[in-house]
C-alpha cells in the first residue's frame, strides 16, 4: 500500500483549445474538399497512348512537302553555287608572266657597274697573330704619374693638426665667450617679475547640467487631450506563476 501527496490542479488544464486550434477543410481543389460544400467537376490530362490496330505512321504538319517538287523534280528555273578554286596539280606550276623580271638580267657582252656583295668576316689565320690597331691603349696623360712626360706639381689637402699648428693654443687661457654672463638682477635692481597660471574655480556641483537646448516642452502631452495609447506586453504561460516584487525606489 503505497500513500501519494494529493497535487492541486492547475486551471489550464481545465481549459479547452482556442479557436486557432480548429482548421476547416479547404473548398478549392479536389483533394481535402470540404464534404458539405458542392464539389465541380475536375480533369486531369493523361498521356496519349498508341493503337495496336494501326501500324503506319504518318508524319505532321510540320512535314509539308514543298509543292514545288514533282516526281521529275523541283520546278523552276536552274540555280548555281559558288565554290572555291580548286588547286593547280604539280606538274602545272608554271610561271605566270609576272614572274619574270627582265630588267634585272644583265645583258652579256655590255658594260656594267661592277656589283658588290657583303659577306660575313672571315676567320682569322693561325699565322696572322699582329695586333689591331684598337687593341694598344696609350697612357693616360692626367695626373702627376705620366711615364716619359713632364707633370706638374700635384698636391693634396688633408686636415688641420691639433698639435703644432698655427692655432695651437699653447697658454692653455680660456676665451672670452667661455664665461658665462651673470643675470642683471644680482648686480642691479630688479623690476617685479609676473607669472599666469590657469583659472581657479569655486568647488561645486560636478554634475552636467541640460542646457536651454534640451528641453523640449512641444513634446510634453500631458496638459493636453490625447488619443489612448497601448502598448503590446509578454505573454505569460498559465503553467508558470509570475514573479512579482515590489521594488521600491533606492
């Protein structure tokens, strides 16, 4: 013997379906017609089949003949086609007249310009070892080493010595503008110097104020006659129970 807790019942389950939870039978078409409405008449297209007493086949329109044939053939008047030149066999390669140039034959037993031809140069012979004239090179005659010739005096900068110069300073003394020039006011009286610093302000309020920019009493509509306004809220399921908390103002 078994003892169980008796749980309340929820009123939802109480409840029917809604409206939405019926559908009715369409009336268009002939699957899933509605029964109690009057139903047309509805066709279907099949395939066409063949007969089995009837063997020829005879072609369609789109066979026409021509009526212009006959049994001895197309009437009308005789019609010609252009075709490509065929080509000359090998044996028939003769020269046409414009082949031949005739004025560039010399005429023998006459005077004639005597004709030159280039050829590509010749190697040279083991025996034949001179030099060209292009492959002696002459001194260069810049500058103060030219062999076998008179130069004049060349001569060259470098940098200033630190010791032994001209400059050297030999007294160790220091110059004039190694001092350093001491501010007037120890010597002399000074006039009140003046220093700017950046604006103080009082502590107050940290907090960004709205400037006359902000508002905008056009906007307010609760001195004046409005139209209801609602608005749209969640939809709560009758299985759960809401939450509801009074939060006070903190």
């Amino acid at each position: 013997m078994t003892t169980s807790v008796a749980r309340p019942n929820i009123a939802a389950k109480e409840r029917g379906p809604g409206p939405a939870r019926y559908s009715l039978p369409g009336t268009t078409g002939k699957v899933g017609h509605d029964n109690t409405k009057k139903v047309s008449p509805s066709y279907s297209f099949g395939l066409k089949t063949g007969s089995i007493f009837v063997s020829s086949i005879t072609p369609g329109p789109c066979h026409l003949v021509s009526p212009s044939y006959t049994r001895r053939g197309k009437e009308g008047n005789p019609k010609y086609s252009l075709a490509g030149r065929h080509k000359d066999l090998t044996p028939f390669l003769t020269p046409s007249p414009s082949r031949y140039g005739a004025e560039r034959v010399a005429i023998l037993r006459e005077k004639s310009s005597p004709a030159y031809s280039m050829g590509s140069r010749s190697l040279y012979r083991r025996a034949d070892t001179t030099p060209a004239p292009s492959a002696y090179t002459l001194p260069n005659l810049l500058g103060n080493k030219v062999t076998g010739k008179l130069s004049s005096a060349a001569y060259s900068m470098t940098g200033r010595p630190k010791v032994g110069g001209f400059d050297e300073d030999l007294a160790r003394t220091p110059a004039p503008c190694t001092y350093t020039k001491p501010e007037s006011g120890r010597y002399m009286r000074n006039n009140p110097s003046y220093s700017i610093q950046g604006r103080q302000f009082m502590p107050g309020d940290p907090t960004m104020k709205p400037g006359p920019g902000q508002h905008s009493p056009e906007k307010v509509k609760i001195t004046a006659k409005s139209a209801p306004c609602y608005s749209m809220g969640t939809k709560h399921s009758d299985y759960v129970c809401p939450l509801i908390i009074d939060v006070g103002d903190e």
